[in-house]
C-alpha cells in the first residue's frame, strides 16, 4: 500500500471488506471499535485512518478483563 506526501494510506472500507471476504457494515462496525478504543483516528477525508496503536490486549475491555482473570487466578 503506498502513502501519500502525509504519510497516509488509504484504502476503502469496501476494498478491506473484499480483501477479508466479510461485509462493509462488519469492516465499518470494526472501525468504529477501533476508533472507540484509541487504535485508530480519522485523518482526513475520506478512507484515511491513523493508526495510534497496535497494541490492543492491553487497551481493551476484552484484554482488561483476560488480565483481570489471571490476576485472580494467580492469587
């Protein structure tokens, strides 16, 4: 994927949605969970996204609670 002079790739929702053989309704779903837990923000017109972080485990409900149970586990 190329960037443009900001450094920024772009790429429709429907293009992921084909590449991942899954709807554009579940691509956009996903996006806004993403932007909901601080992964990604838009930057621009349309399709453009940054990325903030990759690291999800640690910055989600889901890995919250994972880390939450093995901390009961371990105690």
């Amino acid at each position: 994927m190329h960037k443009d002079t900001d450094g920024i790739s772009r790429i429709s929702q429907t293009d992921i949605a084909n590449m991942l053989d899954v709807s554009q309704t579940a691509v956009a779903k996903r996006f806004k969970n993403l932007i909901k837990f601080g992964a990604i923000k838009k930057a621009g017109p349309r399709n453009a996204y940054m990325i903030l972080r990759t690291d999800l485990f640690n910055h989600s409900p889901i890995g919250l609670l994972y880390k939450g149970y093995l901390t009961y586990l371990i105690t």
